[in-house]
C-alpha cells in the first residue's frame, strides 16, 4: 500500500484489482463453503437458495455499493467515517455508534469464526494423516464427533488461528495479504470445481443439484427468510464495517458499482460450487441434509477418501479453506482496530487486545459442541421462551415438547450476529445513504456512468432495500403474516415453568418420560450430549 495524498492513514490498495481482491477475500471465506450448504440443508434447500440469491442480488449489492461509498469518502475506521459523513450532513455526530455496533458484530462473529476455522485446521492435519482414505459417511462422522467431543484440541485450534490472524492485523492489512488472495483464492475455486466434478460421478447429482435448486415456495418458512437475509449480508461481510473500512482504502477512480458486482458474483459462484460439491455426496452416501455446521466436515472428506490423489487434494483444499477463512478474519478486525489506531493506540497494541478478547469469548462456542451443549441461551417454544436455560431444565423440556427449539452459545452468537446485527447494521446504512447523506455528494461518490441505472440504485437503497429489510423482520417475528395461518398453541409441556418450579434434581414429572425408550428422563445424564445438541436448533 502507498500512503499518499488525501488518503486513509492506513494507507491505499495500489490498484483496482487489489481492492476487489481483498473484499473478495473479506467475502469469501467460512460463510461460503461451510455456512451456505448447512443452513441451506437445514432450511429445505431450493427455496431458501432462491430467496438468498434474491437478497443478494436487490440488497446486498445495492448495500455493498452504500458501504463501500461510505469507507471511501470517510477515508477512515468505520466508526470515525460515519462520524464525519454525518457531520458533513449537518446530522447528529451519533450516526458513529452504527460503526460501534458494526465493529462490535465484528468482535462477536470473529469469536465463533476462529473457532469454525480451527476444525478447518484440525482437518488439514486430519487429511494429510491419511485418516480419510476410502472413509465411509460413518468413518467421517466419528472423526468429526471425536473431534466437537474434546474441548482442548478445539481450543487448541482456535488459539492457532486467532494468533494467524492477529499477526496480519498488527503488520497492517498488506501485500501479503493481497498476494495470498489473487493466488489462493482462484485455487480454491479450482479445487472446488474439481470437487464438484466428483459429485458428477457420486451418482447422486441429479438428486443434489434438485435439493440446492427446485424452488418450493412452501418450504421457506418464517424462520428461513430471516436466515437467509443474513447470511445475504454474512457472505458478503455487510453491516458491520468491513467493507467500509476497505472501501476506505480504495482509489479514487475506481469504480464502486462494477466493482461491487464482480465481488458479488465470485462470492456467489463459490458459494453454489461448493453446496454442488457438497450435496450430492450427502444424497449418495445416504447422510442427513439438516446434520448441522458439521455438514462439510462430514461430506467432503467422503469425497476426498474416494478419489485418486485424495489426500494431497484433501489436504490442499483445506489449507486453501483456512486462508479463505483468514482472509475473512482480518476483515472482521478490521474495523475494531483502525478505530483504535485513530484513537492513539498503536496498531499491534489494539489487535492484540481484541483478539485476546474475540479469543476469550470464543471458549463459550467451544463448549457449545460439548461440555455445554445442554445449556441454552435462548429457548423458543410455541407458546413460550427463556434465557439462560440450564441443561436438566432444557432436556426435560425437549423431550416433552418437540417443537422446542434452544440455541447453545454458538448457535447464539451466530444468529445475534447474522440474523439481527448485520441486517440492522445495512439497514441503516441504506437509509444513511439513502436519506441523511447529500445527493450530490453521493453521486459524486459513486460516478456511475449511467444515469438510469443510478436512479434504480438510489431508489432500492431509499426504499425497497430498508422495506424489504423491515419486512423480513416482521414476517419472522411474526407481526407480519401474509395469507392464512393457522396458530400452533401447544399445552403446559411446552411452558418453561413447568419444569423451572420443581425443585432440583426433580425437574422432571411423570408426564415428561421419554415415550420411545420408556427411561424416565431424570435418568439421562446430563452431560450425555458429545453429540452437539446444535441440531436441534432450527
Ligand atoms: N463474509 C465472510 C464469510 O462469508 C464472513 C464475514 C462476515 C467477514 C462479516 C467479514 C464481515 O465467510
């Protein structure tokens, strides 16, 4: 980076490509190969992917493009760029707290993130050990379950990856960084390709390429729609700041709307090889579309244990895994950091804080997959919800009551993060731009040679993108129900004070006895769970 003229004092991308490396980079990372095939598995498929492109399409793009204008005309943290954009508009300096909740979503989804990308690393070492060679579904899904069951090798894991990442971060978002990107990421779509070629001859294509694609409006439930407007925003790293903060290091006369669409459709083309990759390996080997965050790691080792040369692809392609998820990682610190080098920090003092801090609470999501899968954050039932359920309390009330659904640290931090934060975060974004920001200086920003098509953006970000969000909201939280719905109320076994109220050790009544095997669940042990209870949640 040259640090030049009336430019970001973190310095400058040399050229166009380098920015549209690094935000693909900050795009394409865990989101795409791990995160798209599982929620898409967990939501039915076809409609879920349908509705997802959608997002992308009419509001991620039109928000990436609000994003990126914002960083490159604030020229600083995400926090300090609103800050003086607002300022500039003649509105409350306040708008800055949109970047401390933005930075903030970062700190919180780098915390589970690292912890994801150390079973990434767990796996290269896994792959090259020969572990997988011709591994059947039931091989592959004792490695992953050995592996969620001990909390120390995944702590050990995330501290590897966290200390990755906070290097880069404390030397400054560099050359190496760029270099890492315009090479390894064209290989990792090489070798998803390559993997997609073996889902052609899994036998099961057909059946995996009709799950990501046959389109069943009935299957998008209200819980889908909002999960899919997420991860919209996950997948291309919007309404938190990363894109800003880079789009504050991009030159002048780059163009932000072409640029925009070529981050976009790289991110979405990976995103489909890899569920192409993925799904038909499921259908083949008769595994479970809705197995949960373990999907990948239970498919694509199948994969790579049936192939010639297995290993050595097996073993690169989750080597390329782990720098997509770090070129992702340091875009999440990003924002956090620049605001506190802005503040006088020196830049490596600031990294190493936050993720000393993302590293801690991190250690919450590893004990999600064991020790504390009993524990839930959140529970929902059809007539009923709590906070901090214990895991007697939470069993007893599974067992009596199916449609309860409990979301483990892990699953909380997930969906705070990428089902409210985010879409929030680009909600406001689009009405910062749409409506505070002053039209000629927008379209300044922007410079789009095509005066059409520039009034289709500003109307999407002004109204439809803001309405679609809020929509969306709605329909989740069910204030908002098109057509008829018929209302599930369920009785006493789906009330949480059924079970709060009794005292310890009887948190279970007659009534509560598991019917299929007919053991009383007070003798279930608590801790029985090695087994992720994440799939159950929804
Ligand atoms: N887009 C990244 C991915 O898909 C995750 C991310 C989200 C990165 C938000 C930065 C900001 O893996």
């Amino acid at each position: 980076m040259n640090k030049d003229s009336n430019n970001s004092v973190h310095g400058i991308w040399g050229s166009r490509w380098i920015f549209i490396l690094a935000a693909t980079g900050s795009a394409v990372g865990l989101g795409n190969i791990w995160k798209f095939p599982y929620i898409a598995g967990e939501n039915g498929g076809g409609a879920f992917v349908l509705f997802y492109l959608g997002c992308i399409a009419l509001i991620g793009v039109p928000v990436m493009m609000a994003e990126i204008l914002i960083g490159r005309r604030g020229r600083m943290s995400p926090i300090n760029s609103m800050a003086k954009l607002a300022k500039e508009a003649q509105v409350s300096r306040r708008w800055g707290y949109l970047g401390i909740i933005g930075a903030l979503a970062g700190f919180l989804i780098m915390s589970f993130y690292s912890v994801v990308a150390g079973w990434a690393l767990y796996y290269v070492y896994k792959m090259a050990s020969g572990a997988f060679v011709g591994a059947s579904g039931e091989t592959a899904g004792g490695i992953w379950q050995a592996l969620t069951s001990d909390p120390l090798t995944l702590l050990g894991w995330h501290t590897v990856f966290t200390a990755l990442v906070v290097v880069v971060v404390a030397r400054g978002v560099n050359r190496g960084l760029e270099l890492a990107v315009r090479i390894l990421m064209p290989l990792l779509f090489l070798l998803l390709i390559l993997l997609v070629g073996y889902a052609l001859t899994s036998g099961a294509f057909a059946e995996g390429a009709a799950f990501l694609f046959n389109f069943d409006a009935s299957k998008l439930s209200t819980d889908a729609a909002l999960v899919a407007l997420g991860h919209a925003f996950f997948t291309l790293s919007l309404g938190m700041g990363a894109i800003m903060a880079y789009g504050a290091y991009m030159p002048h006369k780059v163009s932000i709307g072409s640029t925009t669409l070529v981050i976009g459709f790289l991110d979405t083309l990976v995103a489909l090889a890899a569920g192409l990759a993925i799904f038909p390996v499921v259908f083949a080997n008769g595994l479970e579309p809705a197995a949960g965050p373990g999907l990948m790691f239970q498919t694509l080792p199948i994969a790579f244990g049936g192939m010639p040369a297995g290993v050595l692809f097996g073993t690169l392609f989750f080597v390329l895994v782990v720098f997509a998820a770090w070129s992702s990682a340091i875009s999440l610190l990003e924002p956090a950091v620049a605001w506190a080098v802005e503040k006088g920090f020196k830049r490596w003092v600031a990294t190493v804080a936050v993720g000393i801090a993302a590293w801690t609470l991190g250690i919450l999501s590893v004990l999600s997959l064991n020790d504390w899968s009993g524990f839930k954050v959140i529970v929902n039932t059809p007539n009923d919800w709590g906070l901090f359920v214990d895991s007697a309390t939470w069993q007893a009330l599974a067992a009596a009551c199916t449609s309860a659904t409990g979301q483990t640290w892990f699953d909380f931090f997930d969906y705070l993060t990428s089902s409210i934060m985010l879409p929030l975060g680009g909600l406001f974004i689009a009405i910062f731009v749409g409506w505070v920001m002053k039209e000629t200086h927008v379209r300044k920003e922007l410079a789009m040679g095509n005066f059409k098509l520039y009034l289709v953006w500003r109307a999407v970000v002004r109204i439809f993108s803001p309405l679609a969000i809020l929509l969306v909201f709605a329909y989740s939280t069910g204030l908002w129900k098109p057509g008829e719905t018929v209302e599930v109320k369920a009785g006493a076994e789906c009330e949480l004070a059924t079970y709060a109220a009794m005292p310890e050790g009887e948190a279970v009544a007659p009534v509560m006895v598991t019917p299929a095997s007919d053991v009383p669940v007070e003798e279930i042990p608590a801790q029985e769970s090695d087994v992720p209870v994440l799939e159950e949640q929804q």
